[in-house]
C-alpha cells in the first residue's frame, strides 16, 4: 500500500513540471462546439448562408483571439493560465474569447490589489 502512495506522488511530482510547461503556451482550443452552439442560436431565417455562415464568422472570430492571445499570453500570470485555461474549457466548450477575457480579469484584479495591499501595510504600521 506504501509503495502505491509513494508511487502516486511520484507521478503527481513528476507532472507539476508538465503542467507548468504546458502554461507556457497557448493551449490549442477545439471551438467548433461552442460555434456550433452560437450559429444555431443566432440563426435568422432571412440571413444568407444561415448557420453556415454564422459558423464560419464564429470560428474565424475565435482564431483572430487566439492570435491576439499568442502576442499577449507571456504577460499573463502562470497560475492565472492554468486557472482560465480549465474555465474556458469547462463543460465540453472551449472558447478562445472566454479564456483571453478571464486572463485579463485575473490580471486586472490582480491590478488593483497591489495599490490596497500596499496601504494597508502603512496603515499596520
């Protein structure tokens, strides 16, 4: 039994670096399934091309994000990538614009408790 816990926490070791590595870099989203979930609820019987079309603009909208996120991803905080990479990807639907919106909320946050921690530490002493 001891072996097979030590032998998990080996593992569980061995992966931390992976996941790190793994945050260097922009994850690849598959994000036909949320497109495909956009151009049926926004089909108009009037629009030419239909859901085609809609699905279309929707994937290509969501790789001109992924472009934009490759540009900015170094700026964003490691733990910050693995925690909106699992939230963008939650439920089976990924979406490249939910991802780059949690990251820049993480970093705004993270923004504006620099200021209020810094006053508080005054005020303590």
């Amino acid at each position: 039994m001891r072996g097979v816990l030590v032998a998990c926490v080996s593992a569980a070791l061995l992966m931390t670096p992976i996941i790190a590595a793994r945050s260097d870099e922009v994850p690849v989203l598959n994000v036909q399934q949320v497109c495909r979930g956009i151009a049926q609820q926004g089909m108009d019987p009037s629009e030419t091309g239909g859901p085609d079309l809609a699905m279309s603009q929707c994937v290509a909208s969501e790789q001109e994000v992924r472009g934009e996120l490759v540009k900015v991803w170094s700026t964003f905080v490691s733990a910050d990538k693995v925690h909106c990479t699992r939230e963008a990807t939650m439920g089976g639907e990924a979406s490249y614009t939910d991802l780059i919106t949690c990251l820049e909320m993480a970093r705004d946050v993270r923004k504006m408790r620099i200021p209020h921690d810094k006053s508080l530490e005054s005020i303590e002493q």
